[in-house]
C-alpha cells in the first residue's frame, strides 16, 4: 500500500508535466511514421516478402513506439548529471531504501504515462484500420509476452543505471551515452527488424543484451516465436539482468567512494 501511494504521488508529479511527456512520445512516433511510408514505396518496388507485408511492417513499428514509449528507460542522465555530478544523491542517501529501488519507483510513472499514449494510439489505430495491425491472440502468448515485457523493462533500466553510474569516474559522459544509444538502436530492431540483417549482425545482435528490451517483446506479441523461443528469449533476458545487476553493485560499492558533495 506504501507502495503504491509513492508510486501515485511521483505520477501527480510527472502528470502535471504531461505535455512534455506526450511531446517525447510523439518524436520517435512521427520518425516510425516516416519508415513506415519508406517501407510502403520499397515493398512496392521489390519482389514480395511473405515475411514483410504492410500488415507486418505497420504493426512492427507501431509496437515499436509502445515498447520504446513504455519499456525503455532514459534514467542515464538523470543519475549522471543531476544525483552524481549536481550532488543531489545526497538526499537518496539518507533514506532507507537503496538507491537502485527509489529510481525504479520514480520511473514508473513516466513508463505509465508514455505507455498509455502508445496504448491509446493502437486502439484508435486499429479501430480505423484493424487489417494493418496483427497482434496474437493465443492466451498462452499474451501470458508468456507478460515476463518478457517486464525483464525488458528491468534491463532496460538497470543497464541506463549503469551506464549513469558511469559518471563517478568520467566527468563528461554524454558523448559516452550518445554512442551506447546508437548501439542500442541498431541491435535492437529499432531502424529495422534484426531479420533483415546480415547474417553475421543477426548473430551478435542474439548475443547481445540490446533485442531483448525491444525486438524480442515485440515478436512476442506479434505470435512470431514459439513456446520454446519465449522460454528461451525469457532465459537469456534473465541472464543478462543477473549480469547487470552485479555490474551495477560493483560500480555502486566502489563509485560512491568517489562521490563528494557540498552544502550551501
């Protein structure tokens, strides 16, 4: 129940922002809108794909947007500018929870907010136009999809904590995010589907922690993997949050001898 009213209290607070939230939704949703219009003139001009129809290319980006919108963190710069290098962990460390927890409770509410722009979207999208979006319907999907939507969502967080933790020991960390973005974007799925990549790309995009935040929810939802491939797609994704999470105790337990702050 304390839970809850914190979580609701950090939600009034980023409600009353919400213009700002909905602007940030809608950036990555107009540039998925122009790829979709890029794909709709290259399917027409190539031979057809039985793997990469309109339907397919509309719901794939459309997923797109939701599971960027409501799954991937941005909690990098946060931790990086304001707690580490502002001094404003001071106040985290004071309270009795530890810190990797209160920042998961303050994003929350932004992933609530930003997903339910996505959710909205779809409904109105596919009541307008139901033939272009394909969602699975089997119950046992939708029930596997659930996990893999939620460890995504822990990866995603846990690996941006990581990387603003990153800041107890380099001043300037920004253009180091840019580039892990850039990474991030490519492997996973977030300018094209991995299978559509060179063979070699798609066998380091699988090893790679990036799919598992975006690609493989979204095939999960479109009922593109079987049983095994979601308990397998769950397995790795729980070996990587293993791996990041002992990265980020690491860094924490030696970074925060780093950190120095100064009243007024």
């Amino acid at each position: 129940m304390r839970l809850f009213r914190i979580v609701s209290l950090h939600l009034q607070n980023i409600f009353h922002h919400r213009l700002r939230s909905f602007v940030w939704f809608l950036i990555p949703l107009m540039n998925n809108l122009t790829v979709i219009l890029f794909w709709s003139g290259a399917i027409k001009n190539t031979s057809q794909n039985a793997a990469w129809t309109m339907s397919t290319i509309t719901t794939y980006y459309f997923l797109l947007t939701i599971i960027n919108s409501m799954l991937n963190s941005y909690i990098q710069e946060d931790v990086a500018e304001f707690d580490i290098k502002q001094g404003d962990l001071v106040r985290y460390l004071t309270r009795p929870f530890p810190y990797y927890w209160i920042k998961f409770i303050e994003e929350i509410p932004y992933r609530i907010l930003q997903g339910s722009y996505g959710i909205i979207l779809i409904i109105i999208f596919s009541f307008f136009y139901k033939n272009y979006i394909i969602i699975s319907n089997k119950p046992i999907i939708i029930l596997l999809s659930i996990p893999i939507m939620i460890l995504a969502l822990f990866l995603s967080f846990t690996l941006k904590m990581n990387l603003g933790l990153s800041a107890f020991w380099f001043k300037d960390s920004r253009s180091f995010f840019e580039l892990v973005t850039i990474i991030i974007i490519i492997f996973s799925g977030g300018v094209m589907p991995l299978f559509l990549l060179p063979q070699g790309l798609q066998t380091i995009s699988s090893i790679l922690p990036f799919a598992y935040t975006a690609y493989f929810p979204i095939l999960s939802l479109q009922g593109n993997l079987s049983y095994i491939q979601l308990i397998r797609v769950i397995g790795i994704q729980c070996l990587w949050l293993a791996v990041f999470i002992a990265i980020n105790r690491i860094m924490w337990k030696y970074g925060i001898k780093q950190f120095t702050s100064f009243g007024q």
